[in-house]
C-alpha cells in the first residue's frame, strides 16, 4: 500500500498536525492524485477557527484544503478522461457535507480526488502555477453559470457577444480572477473592481472597466460605465462587497442578481484558543445582522442575493461544462490564465500550517502554494 501522510485537523479549533494517513483507493468516478503542490484558500483557516459552527457536520480528525496540483497514480472504475501519470488540477471537495471524509482533503501527499472536478495540465504550466485555480474556478463558474445563480451561457472557444455585462467587484482575489476570465470567454463584458494597484491586473484578465473599491464614488463609477448596457449580474467577494453590489444592481437596467462569495463578517480575529469568545460573539453578531441587513435591502432593490458554494458544480453539469469542455483546451491554448499569480509559500506538508497563517494575515492578488 503506497505511503501517505497528512496535515490533519485533529479536533474542532485544534492546531494542525503533521501524521500519517492512510491511502484510499479511488471509488467509481474517482481518481488519486499524489499532489505535488497545493494552494492555500480563505475557507482553510475559517474552519479551523469556526468549522464547528459554520460546517456542523465536519467530523474529526479531518483533513482540509481544496486545491491540488500533481499526477495521477490511480483510477477508478468509469474515468475514461485520465490514465496514471497524467498530470492534472483538482479541486478536492472532501469538506463538503455529502463528502465528509479525510481521504478527499488536499493538505496530504495523496488525494482522492472526484474526476469531474480535475482537468488536464498543459505541459508548459508547473503544478505550482496550476495549483491556484481550482476553488477560485469552480466557485467562480458556480455563481456565473449556475441554473439558480446568474445562468450565463457557457464559456468558449469563440464567444458570440451577449450584449450584457457582468459586475465583479473583487476583481483581483481569486475567485474574481476566475470570473473575470470566464464571463468574457461566455461573452460578456466585464466591469471590475480592485485596488488601483491591481488595475492593469484585472485589464489583463478582459475586465473592460476597472474601478476603486474602496473609493466612495465606487458606484456611481460603476453606474456611469454601465449607462446604455444591459447587466447580466453582480458576483460580491469580499466583505463588505454585497451591499455595494445590490446599489449597483438597483441603478442598473438589467438582472437584479447577486451571487455572493463573502459573508458580511470576517473570522480572521477570532482565534482558535484563548479569548475566542470575546472575538467570536461580535462577529457571529455581526454575521447576523449583516445577512438581515442584506435581505432587507435585496427586497428594497427587487434583487435576489444567495451564497456560492463552489463544490456544488460537481454534482450539476457547470462541473463537465468546466473542467472538461472548457478548461483543458483554454489553458492549452493560452486562452486562459491560471491566476492569481502563485506565490511560494514553502515546501513540504509541514509548511501548510504557516502558509495558512500567512494567508489569514493578508494576499493580495496573489494566491499561496506549498511544493510538496
């Protein structure tokens, strides 16, 4: 049996630590893939501090993380897209409530690995540089193409153009990267919010418009730059990002959506030990009142507003229409980026641990890797 070993979460609020695990043969659409990087993603460090109140049904030890890059040393029955040795991106989705299991987290040297949610790498792509889009991706093709979200027509080589355009403020994060480059594959024009800083970054990526966020004329820019088009909606990512979203959409003509990535509260102060409830409890409390404040002001707008969770593309066909009908040919073809760009946060599943505390002190358009 190969050798496998983990960073396992052993407990709720539980430091990270280093162990053996054992290996899992793949199930029936299912794939292994031994990583030979992995990526670091906000949702890491919130379940450590409060997994036990916003994933109830976690259970320990368990091991996290989403995003995996490396080949593949074994393959269920059914896969016809991948054969051992292929070099391949996955999003790992052993978090998610009808998964729950250790053996589909990405912080370990071998991850099962669901084959609907992996895609081929191209041969002048490093695993490092592949390793950061996965959740970005899928999170991203959840809220733009989603039957319940924004229902944008499918990325592709060639897009028709719609004649609409798509708000994603959070421009530069790694979802808005994602989004960007997937609503202007499908057709649509972008307008995108980011730092100045981050500007070009965005331009690069197809946004057509780049603007402040954190600006106070941020919307009315927004507005201004949509004069005479149609939205096709808003993608929200970032705290306080939703609210700012559901002004935009109620001065627009167009779809009064907003898929939103970010709750309205951050976890980032609360600490997983001493003084966790002093941090906790105004935050929960503003987590409440922040979603009842948005609800009041979606239905003041005539908007509708839901949460994305990216996993759930593997169980509709965005998943197939993604990681199998789009990406691989668009990352061979130089059609689509991999971004952010991947900054190296160390090497070696030991380093995990203070790669996510990094991640939890702040990146900006730049997503972290570990090498394994």
């Amino acid at each position: 049996m190969p050798e496998n070993n983990a960073v396992w979460l052993p407990a709720k609020r539980a430091p990270f630590a280093l162990g053996p695990a054992a290996y899992t043969e793949p199930g029936e659409g299912e794939i292994v893939v031994r990583n030979a990087a992995v990526a670091i993603n906000p949702m890491d460090w919130i379940l450590q501090r409060v997994g036990d109140i916003i994933f109830p049904w976690l259970t320990y030890p368990t091991v996290l993380g989403s995003d995996v890059a490396g080949e593949v040393v074994a393959v269920g029955r059914g896969v016809t897209r991948f054969a051992i040795g292929d070099r391949v991106i996955g999003h790992a989705v052993g978090s998610g409530q009808d998964r729950n299991r250790a053996a589909e987290g990405a912080f370990q040297t071998r991850t099962v690995v669901c084959a609907n949610m992996a895609a081929p790498i191209p041969p002048g792509l490093s695993f490092e540089a592949a390793a950061v889009l996965p959740l970005g991706l899928s999170t991203a093709a959840a809220g733009l193409f989603q039957a319940d979200f924004l229902a944008l027509k499918p990325p592709s080589a060639n897009p028709e153009p719609t004649g609409e355009t798509v708000v994603v403020w959070g421009g530069s994060t790694s979802v808005g990267a994602n989004a960007i480059q997937l609503a202007v594959a499908a057709g649509y024009a972008v307008i995108a919010t980011a730092s100045p800083g981050n500007f070009d970054f965005v331009r690069r990526l197809g946004a057509s418009h780049a603007f402040d966020y954190a600006s106070p004329t941020a919307v009315s820019d927004v507005l201004v730059a949509l004069q005479g088009q149609r939205l096709a909606g808003a993608l929200a990512i970032g705290v306080g990002s939703a609210g700012k979203c559901l002004d935009v959409v109620a001065g627009a003509e167009g779809r009064r959506f907003v898929a939103l990535a970010t709750p309205p509260a951050s976890f980032a102060a609360v600490p997983a030990g001493h003084g966790r409830l002093a941090r906790l409890v105004p935050v929960m409390a503003g987590f409440v009142t922040g979603n009842l404040a948005l609800a009041i002001k979606a239905r003041r707008a005539g908007a509708v507003t839901r949460f994305i969770f990216g996993s759930s593309i593997r169980t509709n066909d965005v998943g197939r229409m993604i990681y199998e009908d789009f990406l691989p040919a668009a990352l061979a073809e130089g059609r689509y980026r991999a971004a952010p760009e991947a900054l190296i946060a160390g090497r070696g599943l030991a380093a995990i641990p203070a790669a996510i505390e990094q991640h939890r002190q702040g990146v900006s358009a730049r997503k972290l890797v570990v090498t394994l």
